[in-house]
C-alpha cells in the first residue's frame, strides 16, 4: 500500500509542475487560448494520482499485489500514462510555439500519443481484472470458510 501512496503522490507532484509549466508557459507566450497543455495536469491528476490512491485501498482490502497481474499492470499503466502525458506536452509545446511539423512528424506524434494511450487502457482493463480475480477468489474462501463451520457444527 505503501508503494501506491508513494507513486500517487509522484504523480500529483508531476501534476502540480505540468500545471505550473502551463501557466508560465502559456504566459510567456502571451496565449489567452486554452490549449490541450492544460489538459495534462488534470490527466495526471485523475490517471496518477486519483488511479493509485484507490489502488492502494483496494490493495489493503483484496492484496492485489499478490496478482500475477500486478506487475503487468504497474509497468504498461505507468509506461502508458507518462507516455500519453509527455507527447501531449510535446505537441501543445510545438502548437504554442507556432512550430511547423512535416506530415511525418505530426503523424509519429499521434502515433506514439496512441501508442500511449493504448497502454493506459491495457492497464485499466488488468486493473479490473486483478479486482475480478481477487473478488473471485475472496468469494471462494468465504464460501469454503462458511462450509467449513457448517460441518464443525
């Protein structure tokens, strides 16, 4: 749980400076405009931090780490995330800065913006599947540990 509690708090510190660039990036630039930079703030904060503040309390009450998931999941949801947020970063900074991109940039962009956005999903969909195996099982041992008192009786 402790580990959870730990990348939450990464990731709302990451959130506050994405914020915090935004603002003073923006600025500099003299934008009024809402840009999708802004946008990777919020991101961070609900897919970092919100995420894994609630894994960390469905870790204290189902063990998910004991899941032959949990490490799947930590690397693609994480590798996802970041690289989801970082490529946001890049193309709302080439889009501030008024940059010019070939075809073939913007579409590796895109391309590795999805590649990112493809992980956070894979992760999301073990995320519920660690939950649904471990409710599964804690169904399981429930129903075996009320049995079990049945014949001692």
């Amino acid at each position: 749980m402790k580990r959870h509690i730990k990348i939450a708090l990464v990731y709302a510190v990451l959130a506050m400076v994405c914020g915090v660039f935004y603002r003073e990036f923006t600025k500099a630039y003299d934008l009024a405009g809402v840009t999708a930079l802004g946008k990777v703030h919020t991101h961070l904060f609900m897919l970092g931090m919100t995420v894994f503040l609630l894994f960390a309390l469905f870790d204290a009450k189902l063990n998910l780490q004991k899941s032959k998931l949990y490490l799947p999941f930590l690397i693609i949801y994480n590798a996802g995330v970041g690289l989801a947020s970082i490529m946001m970063i890049v193309r709302e900074v080439l889009q501030v800065t008024a940059a010019s991109l070939s075809a073939g940039a913007d579409g590796a962009i895109s391309g590795v913006s999805g590649i990112g956005h493809v992980l956070t999903a894979a992760g999301i969909i073990l995320f519920f599947c660690m939950l649904l195996f471990a409710l599964r099982s804690d169904k399981s041992a429930a129903q075996e540990q009320a049995e079990s008192e049945k014949t001692e009786d």
